[in-house]
C-alpha cells in the first residue's frame, strides 16, 4: 500500500484478482460484457481483520452463528457489503435471507499468545469481508462489547487472561443484566 501510494505499479497479482474477478462476473454474475480494471485510486478504510479463535462466515450466520452453548446472544440483519443490496449486482441470484445468529465470545479473542490479554470489538473482530458487513452494525457491537467487558473484569479478578473467559462463564451475567433495566446516575 505504500509503495502504491507513492506512484509504483501495481503488483502483478493485483491485476491477476482483477482478471479472476472479471471472470467471476461474466459467468456466476451472469454479465458476459463485464469488464474490470485496475482503479486509478483506492480509499483503504481498513486494512485488517483478525484471525481469531472462531472467525465468522456469512455462511456460519446463515445456519444460526455459535451454538447455544457459545452464546452471548442472538443477533439479525442483512448480509451486505455496507449498505448495498447485493441483488441489485446480480439480478438473476436468488436474494440472501436476513440471518438470525447467535453471537458468540470467540471472534473477539485471537489463537496469539501474545494477544491473549485483549479482547477485539467491530470490524477487526474474527468476520469473513461479508459477514462483516452484518456484524458492523452498532447493536452487535454493543452486544459483544458488554460480553467482552464482563469478560475482562472476570479475567481481572481471576488473574487470568481474558482469552480464557468463556461464554458460558459470563452467560450468567448477561441474564442478570438482562433482567433489571440500566440505571444511570449523575447528570446527562
């Protein structure tokens, strides 16, 4: 990316994922005219996502997200890539159903060792490109991030690192929490 941004070529596999993509387009999208090339500019709002412990597919969503045990809660909205309805790409493809998928803790923690004091929240969390698209929404963050808060507060006063929280270690808080409204003190 750096030496791109200073005036260098692109490198020859960039244009080998045009091609395929181009590829792609004219036969699974249907689009037999499709012509792709390289941009003449690129905005990069984010360059990485983790791979953590569970990295979550838009497949996984479709068949319901982590398993009950794994739960932190349940979560729904559409696959798409910021905002854009992929059906509009492909007139002919049968559209995405809305998933309903159970949240789960793992895709905040990474495999690393070095890593395994921090909890990761949006869009740097374990998402396949597509599934991020559902998982950037601020409602599933806030979900995860209340999980992963209860979690480290419980790897403080165990003295061990967050990575070893599970979720059914905080379930029981998440329920508590869910049964009492929030109270707020002090001045809005």
């Amino acid at each position: 990316l750096l030496a791109l941004s200073h005036g260098a070529p692109p490198p020859s596999k960039y244009e080998q994922a045009l091609k395929k993509f181009e590829q792609f387009l004219r036969t699974e999208g249907q689009m037999p005219q499709a012509q792709v090339h390289m941009p003449e500019a690129m905005y990069i709002r984010q360059t990485i996502t983790l791979k953590n412990r569970n990295n979550l597919t838009a497949a996984d969503l479709l068949k319901g997200g982590a398993s009950q045990a794994e739960a932190i809660g349940t979560y729904s909205y559409w696959l798409d890539v910021r905002g854009q309805v992929l059906a509009n790409f492909f007139p002919n493809a049968l559209p995405l159903p809305k998933p309903i998928f159970n949240v789960g803790l793992d895709v905040a923690f990474s495999e690393n060792p070095a890593l395994q004091h921090v909890g990761f929240i949006g869009r740097s969390a374990g998402y396949s490109p597509l599934s991020q698209g559902t998982c950037r929404i601020v409602q599933h963050n806030s979900m995860l991030g209340e999980a992963v808060g209860i979690a480290a507060a419980m790897a403080a006063q165990q003295q061990k690192p967050i990575s070893q929280i599970k979720a059914f270690d905080i379930q029981p808080v998440l329920e508590i929490r869910q049964q009492r409204p929030l109270a707020f003190t002090g001045h809005a």
